[in-house]
C-alpha cells in the first residue's frame, strides 16, 4: 500500500496566505470605516442635542425677558396708571349737574389735570418700552441721549464715544442691548457713588465690545457670579438673560492702575438671536404647561 504525498507547489502557498491577508485587510478596513461611521453619527447626534438643548435655553430666557417686560408693563398699568383714572371718575360723577358752575369747573380743570398726567405716564411707560430715540436712530444716538441726560444733572460726569458704529444692528438686538447698559448704569448710579462713568464702543473680530469705567465702588467677576445666584439680584439676572439671547459676554474687573472698575460686554455682530417680539402666545403656553 503506497501513501500518497501531496505538497502544494510554493507559487500556490504563498497566493493562497496572500489572498487569506488581502481578505484579513479588507475585513479591518471595512470593520474600521464601520466604527468611524458609527462613531461619526453619535458625534453628530450628540451635536444636535446639544443645539436642541441650547436653542431651549434661549427660548427660555427669551420667553422669560418677555414676561418680566409683561409684569412691569402691567405693574405701572395697575399702581400708576389705574388710581389716576379712579381719581378722575371720582370728579365726574353724577352729581356733577347739580354742582354751581364755578364748583364744576372747579372739578373739570381738576380732572384735565388728572388726564394729562396720566397721558405722560403712559407715553413715559411707552418709551419705556421702545425709546423714541433707539428705534428711530439706533443704539449710538440713544446711549448718547443717555449719558447727556445723567450729565446735565451736573453730579456726575458722564460720557459716551462710538468709534465704528457705522452699520445698525438689528432693531432687537440693540433693545437688548440698550437695556443691558441701562441696567448697568442703573446699578452704578445707584450703589457705586461715582464722580465719573465713561462708556466706549468698538468692533473687534467680528464682535461690538462695549466698556464701561467709573471711579466709585465696583465688582468683580466673582462677586458677580455669587450676586447673581441671589434671589434678590433681579437685575443681574435680567442682565445675563439678555446676554444669552445676545450669544455675549460679561466681564467685571478693575483697571490696570487699580482706582476704578470697568465692565465690558461683548457680543457676536452676526450671531443669530431668538427675538424677544417673536415668542408666541403657543410657545408661552408650552412654557407654562412644562414648569407648572
């Protein structure tokens, strides 16, 4: 009985190992592109959660601006405006016919008096809302009406300069930012004590830096953070609510020579922005439902 030997010839050796690790290589090519894919559509997935989460946040604070705009608005309405109007009705009763002449124009010329304040309080809550001089001439010429009015008080020194404000933004975007420099102002005035604030507005990559500096008590970036977890810091709250909207940026510090503080905002010129007028009647519903 012969055993038979068979030997593969070397040529068919080394082609059958070639095509095994031509096959091993292109199942770890394959394998890897798999993984990158993968890889690449949870990268991108999380990408979109975190604008979805981002884009809820500014409707959030959006949604919120407007209705603290909506409470004071009616605030004014209710203590200001609604006694004046009670007050005028208490003058034309009734019983007004009956009075002598000289008693119901006695009571007319009150209730014209009565009217006409009322008619400037409720054109100072517009303006209030919309500064004539913002919406017809944009945030240089407002800033600056601002900074006259404080001056021409003759306490404190107050100056505003623009240097490359040649382009407006956007109607709300300056309201925005209007009420960030006017809070602010409010704030300094109010606790700070200074003898002088000036403000200066430049453009930088792509970004309006707006800085304010004064010479009276200040804060600094710490102390801002830890006043704005205060329940009572309404209006540093308002401040970085508006500032999200905005895509921008706070900072509080001292100057370089140490003898006054200075505050800068900076926010991104062409960086899209969820409009506080556009926040619909639905959407405030669906705010409400979600934190009842």
């Amino acid at each position: 009985m012969f055993l038979l030997q068979t030997t593969i010839p070397a040529p068919v050796s080394v082609l059958v190992l070639g095509s095994i690790g031509i096959l091993v290589l292109v199942v770890g090519v394959i394998s890897a592109i798999v993984l990158h894919q993968r890889k690449i559509l949870h990268f991108n997935k999380k990408i979109q959660e975190m604008e979805a989460a981002h884009q809820k946040n500014l409707l959030d604070a959006s949604i919120k601006l407007q209705e603290e705009e909506r409470q004071r608005l009616a605030s004014d309405l209710h203590d200001d405006a609604g006694p004046l109007l009670a007050t005028a009705r208490l003058y034309l009763n009734e019983n007004l016919i009956n009075y002598e002449k000289s008693e119901q124009l006695q009571a007319i010329l009150q209730t014209r008096g009565i009217i006409d304040e009322t008619i400037m309080l409720v054109r100072n809550i517009s303006h209030n809302l919309m500064p004539p001089t913002l919406k017809n001439f944009g945030l240089e010429s407002a800033v600056t009406d601002m900074f006259q009015k404080i001056s021409n008080s003759g306490a404190i020194k107050a100056s505003s300069r623009f240097h490359n404000y040649s382009e407006r933004l956007r109607e709300d975007r300056e309201l925005l930012i209007f009420r960030i420099i006017q809070e602010l102002l409010n704030n300094i005035l109010k606790h700070s004590k200074p003898s002088y604030i000036n403000l200066n507005q430049t453009i930088h990559e792509g970004s309006l830096y707006i800085r304010i500096q004064h010479d009276g008590g200040g804060i600094l970036q710490s102390d801002f953070y830890r006043l704005n977890r205060n329940v009572n810091g309404l209006g540093l709250k308002n401040i970085t609510g508006r500032l999200k909207v905005l895509f921008g940026n706070i900072n509080f510090e001292r100057d370089i020579t140490n003898t006054a503080f200075k505050v800068t905002i900076d926010v991104p010129i062409n960086e899209p922005v969820v409009a506080v007028q556009e926040v619909s009647e639905e959407m405030l519903n669906k705010y409400y439902n979600r934190n009842k």
